[in-house]
C-alpha cells in the first residue's frame, strides 16, 4: 500500500471516528427515548404488519400511524401514569419511615427487629433504615425522569415519533445496516434475527410473566387492605425476577403484617389470593409466555432490570435485559459463525 493511501485512510478514519464522537454528544440525551422507541417496535412489529395488509394499497405511513397511536393507548400511557404512582407512594412511603416513628408500619418492623435481636443478640439487620435506604434509592431513579414536566414529555414526544419511524422505515433501515457493515452478509441477517428473537422473547416472555405478578398482586393488596398496593406490587414485580422466590418475598410479609395486626379476614384472603395467583401463572400463563424463544437466566435478567433501571430510569426495566441479550447474541453469534473459523492450534511437536 502507498503512502498517500496510508495518509487517506488515516485521515478518513480519524474524520470519521471525530463526526462519530460529536455525533454521540448530540444525540445521546434521547437514547433512552430512541432505544425505547426500537424496542416497542419491534415486539410490536408484527401487529404492525396485519394492520398495513388491511390499510388502503398497503400504505406503510398509515399502518405505522395508527400502530403508534394502539402502542401509545395500550402500553405507553398507562405505564406513565403507573410510574407517575408508584413514584408517589415511594416518596409517601420514605416520609412515613423517615418521620413518623409511631405509625403501625414501623412499629411492626421495630418488633421484628427486636425478635430477631433476642434469639441473635449479634445480629444487626436495621430493617428500618434499609427500608430507608431503598425507597430513597427508588425514588432517586424512578423520580429523575419527572425532575421536569417539559423535559419528560419532551422525551415522550421524541419516543413517539421514533416508534412511528421505526415501524414505517425499520425495514428499509435494517437493510442499510446490512449494507454497511463490514461484516458478511449472512452474519449481519443472523445477528438481527437473533437480536429481534431476543427482544420479543425476554421483554414477552420474562418482562411480562414479572408485569402480570406484580399487576395480580396489585389486585390482592388493594382488595385485602394493604396501603400502598401499587408501591408493593411494583417491588413485587421485580421480585418475580428471582428464580425460586419470586412475589412470596413480598406476599408472605404482606399476610403477616396483615395477622399480626389482627386483620385476620383479610389474612386469609390474600393468602388464598397469592395461592390461586402463584399456581395460575407458574402453570398455565408463565410457561407459555416463556416457551416463545431464547431464555436469559432470572438472575442476569434481574440484574439487567435494577442496573436499567439506574441507568435509564423507569424503562430501564426493559431496555435493561434487552442490551444484556444484545451482547449474548453477539457472543452466541461470534461462538458460532466466527470462533470456529479460527484455524485450531498446532499440537506440540513430539520432542521424544
């Protein structure tokens, strides 16, 4: 290669990884909105196919349009207005804990805590200021998005034309992905095939199974007198997440609370309640919501839920897993269609 070839190549990478970097700073305040948007896409995407089949001579703008407008009646507003309460009963919560050391609540917690100190004089477990510690931890995160009304619609409005865009223009975009990359073509096609399976079978088949508990028991705590249902539920949600315990680190304090109290009719209820809920879904709802495609472990799921969550606020419940999936496709990809391209290792010379 010549020199002058070497200086061009030079000098269009170094322009190019510059307008990357200036590129970035642009557009990285709406990457929550943007990844958001793509995800809603493309587990919708085949919604968004039957309805451009039945629109007039098949009109993509019209089908993404209306898409848009059932993604943003179904799932977009009342996710925002669920947030909108959970974040509120965080910070009624954080009060309750923080102040009033008399409330039934704290007295409650207090007695535990003293049981335990009793049978295990050493053990300092503090549940109180742990309680603190996370609500004041819930409310930091799940409360960035709504610091400003302006701001938070403003991303919302973003989000909204991004799904439209990305239903009307997503195929037309997954081809120039295609056509730029430097890798072959038939990788690049199973990349995103594998990434898009990824997507809808952990937001679909884990994601939801949890949203499903935590709106069930949700239900249970508003009907058997437990205050804050929607706080609990949603901490219940993400309970669910964990292989083998799920919603009963939740349910069984909440039956309790609700026995020592001496609510033993409603006791009972929530217990019957929880059985009847936790039977349905691990049985029926769960294993065939999680059966449509590839499984993430529950503890990386969980782990991706709470490091999403820090990250991106409220929709870091799901695009948490869904940038953990990205990198195990691309592993499982590069394990698969790329390690084993690799020439073996020569075995070692016999020296005997």
């Amino acid at each position: 290669m010549s020199v002058t070839r070497i200086v061009e190549y030079a000098f269009f990478f170094s322009l190019l990884i510059a307008a990357g970097y200036f590129a970035w700073l642009l557009l990285s305040p709406f990457l929550p909105a943007l990844a958001l948007a793509a995800v809603v896409a493309t587990i919708c995407y085949p919604m968004y196919t039957r309805i451009k089949h039945y629109m007039p001579r098949q009109s993509a703008g019209m089908a993404a349009a209306l898409s848009t407008i059932l993604v943003l009646v179904i799932i977009v507003i009342p996710v925002f207005f669920v947030t909108t309460v959970i974040v509120s009963e965080v910070v009624s919560f954080y009060r309750v804990i923080g102040a009033d050391d008399s409330s039934t609540l704290v007295t409650y917690i207090t007695e535990i805590e003293e049981r335990i100190q009793y049978y295990a004089p050493g053990v300092d477990i503090s549940i109180i200021e742990q309680l603190r510690q996370g609500t004041q931890w819930f409310a930091s995160n799940l409360g960035a998005i709504f610091a400003g009304t302006a701001s938070t619609i403003f991303l919302l409005v973003i989000s909204i034309i991004g799904m439209f865009y990305s239903f009307r223009d997503g195929q037309r975009f997954t081809r120039w992905l295609i056509r730029v990359s430097p890798l072959p073509d038939t990788e690049d096609e199973v990349i995103l095939a594998r990434l898009a399976l990824a997507v809808r079978s952990v937001v679909v088949g884990v994601v939801l199974v949890s949203i499903i508990q935590g709106i069930v028991a949700a239900v249970g705590f508003s009907l058997f007198g437990i205050e804050r249902a929607v706080l609990w539920a949603s901490i219940a949600a993400i309970a669910a997440l964990l292989p083998g315990i799920g919603t009963s680190v939740i349910m069984i304090p909440a039956i309790a609370y609700l026995f020592v109290t001496g609510d033993i009719g409603n006791a009972i209820g929530l217990l019957i309640w929880a059985a009847i809920a936790v039977i349905a879904i691990d049985n029926f709802i769960g294993p065939y919501l999680m059966s449509r495609g590839n499984k993430l472990h529950p503890f990386i799921i969980l782990l991706s839920v709470l490091g999403g969550i820090s990250m991106f606020g409220p929709i870091g419940f799901v695009i948490g897993p869904v940038i953990i999936s990205l990198f195990m496709v691309l592993l499982e990809i590069y394990g698969h269609n790329i390690a084993i391209q690799a020439p073996a290792p020569a075995p070692p010379k016999n020296t005997k």
